[in-house]
C-alpha cells in the first residue's frame, strides 16, 4: 500500500516537472538565434533552481530503500524538433567519501582507521607505486594545519589555486592527482576509476547502489564470478544483515560505512539541441530536503 501512495506521489512530482519544462520548452525555442545559447544557459539555471524548489515543497516522503528506488527509476523527458531535455536522477552514495578519513575529536584532528586501511587497498589494488604520498596529501588537504606529513603532501603551500579543507568535488580531487602525478611521474593513479570509487556528499555507502568496483576492493573473497553472482542477485535491501554474504564480511562492509538507505541523490537536468548540449548537475539531500551542491557543465 505504502509503495502505491510513493509511486503516485512521484508520479505527480513528475507532472509538474513536465509542465515547467514545457514552459521552458517554449521560452528557449522562442528565443533569437544570436542570444540563443546565453538565454538556454539562463533557463537550464534557473529550471534547476525551481526543480529544486518543487522537490522542497514536495509532500513526497522517501523513507525507505523502495522509496528510493521508486524515485531514482523514473525518467522525466520532453522532446520537441528543435529540444529535447531529460531530468534523471541517480544515487549519490555510490562511493567512498574522502573527506571522512579525517574527524574531530575535540579540538584534534583524528584519522578514520577504517576508512584509511580501505583508501590503502584502493590504491594498492590499482598498482599506485606511491600510495603513503597520496593519502598524505588527503589527509593535509582535510586537516586543520600546515604541516606535511610528506614532502610536497601539503598542496594549498605549492598551489595558490587550491584551498586547504573539505575536498567538495571531483575537480578538487583531480587537482591532488595531478600534483601526485607531477611529484612521482607515476601514471598509474590515473588509470583508477575515481567515478566509480568516490563520492563527497555522502556520510555512508548506500549498498543496493555501490559500484561492482568499490565491492570488489571491500570483499576479500569477491572474484569476477562471485561479484557477477551477487550484483546479479541484488534486489532492494533493507539491512545489511539481509545480504548473502558471509558474516565476516557484512561486518566489515558495517565497518566500512556501508548501508541500505542513503537518501542523496544527483540530478542530471540536459538540454539537447542541434549545435549545443548543455547540462546542469545538483545533488539533493531528500531527507533534509536541502541542496549540497550545484554546477553547470
């Protein structure tokens, strides 16, 4: 019953999306060609802002891993000759946080344990010659002073362009893998997929949409066949108790920070026409119903 009342809800979020994006519809395919792209640009902006906006007012209550499931599964599209515009949203919590390997205990600076040893098996994983220098130059980053842990690991001394504290996305983590990169000539770290293994608006790892690459740096056992097998077999989970697992492993996955109900997700808003395809992301916190972040692209 309670999944029938979420779908119809969401169903009607999708109504009005459509209507507010016919609106646009007729405003950008109405505009001259010679103020075209600076007027699409305006109207993707500000048709995110009230997307945003309608998601806040929304009596839509996202309260369990069906609910969210049933959200993230709906499209919402509208094409005409001249556009096309497509909203999607995915889960934001598909990957490890960086910034949650430094905490404040106090007045002090303190390092996840947990979460260091999982970044250490990433990098060791993808063969990353210098793996120390690299979870030095996170830590720098996330702490509160100047003082290198490794030389050249304290990157905001080296680079004006680079603010010491919380890595907030994936251009600023880029910007620690060149300098890495530029230390130690090693290339390896750039054939990691930071996309899939990452995240930075996210506290926990949401399980029923964590990357098959991420899983298999967490599992011990999982070889090829046995991450097939169990992506394959994945359904909506609603504790972590639940997953067909070994127990050792559902523990070390808890320890981990993964979990079965992580209710941030991304939104794509794309504006396709004949000569541009122009994009704006934002992340969207459901159950604060708050914006952590959002960018043109």
């Amino acid at each position: 019953m309670r999944s029938s009342i979420v779908l119809l809800i969401t169903l009607v979020l999708i109504v009005a999306l459509a209507a507010l994006i016919a609106i646009a519809l007729d405003v950008v395919q109405n505009t001259s060609q010679t103020v075209e792209k600076k007027k699409a640009l305006i109207q993707k902006t500000l048709l995110a802002q009230n997307i945003v906006k309608m998601l806040n007012k929304s009596s839509v209550k996202i309260e369990t891993p069906t609910d969210l499931q049933q959200f993230l599964a709906l499209p919402y599209y509208l094409k005409t000759d001249e556009i096309e515009i497509t909203i999607t949203f995915d889960s934001a919590a598909k990957g490890l946080n960086p910034n949650l390997l430094m905490q404040k205990r106090g007045n002090r600076d303190s390092v996840n344990t947990e979460l260091l040893f999982l970044f250490d098996k990433i990098l060791l994983y993808y063969n990353v010659a210098n793996k120390e220098l690299f979870l030095a130059m996170i830590e720098d980053t996330l702490d509160s002073d100047l003082n290198e842990r490794m030389p050249g690991s304290e990157l905001s001394l080296y680079d004006r362009r680079f603010a010491q504290g919380r890595i907030e996305n994936k251009k600023k983590f880029q910007m620690l893998i060149d300098a890495y990169v530029k230390l130690t000539e090693d290339g390896n770290i750039k054939k990691v997929p930071w996309e899939k293994l990452v995240s930075f608006y996210n506290h926990a790892i949401d399980i029923n949409y964590i990357s098959a690459e991420l899983l298999a740096v967490m599992l011990s056992y999982a070889d090829e066949a046995s991450l097939k097998n169990f992506l394959g077999s994945r359904g909506v989970y609603s504790s972590i108790d639940n997953l067909p697992l070994p127990k050792e492993e559902r523990l070390k996955l808890k320890k981990y920070g993964v979990t079965t109900f992580v209710p941030i997700v991304q939104g794509h808003l794309c504006m396709k026409r004949p000569k541009h395809d122009e994009c704006v992301r934002f992340v969207y916190n459901l159950a604060e119903k708050k914006v952590l972040d959002i960018a043109l692209f």
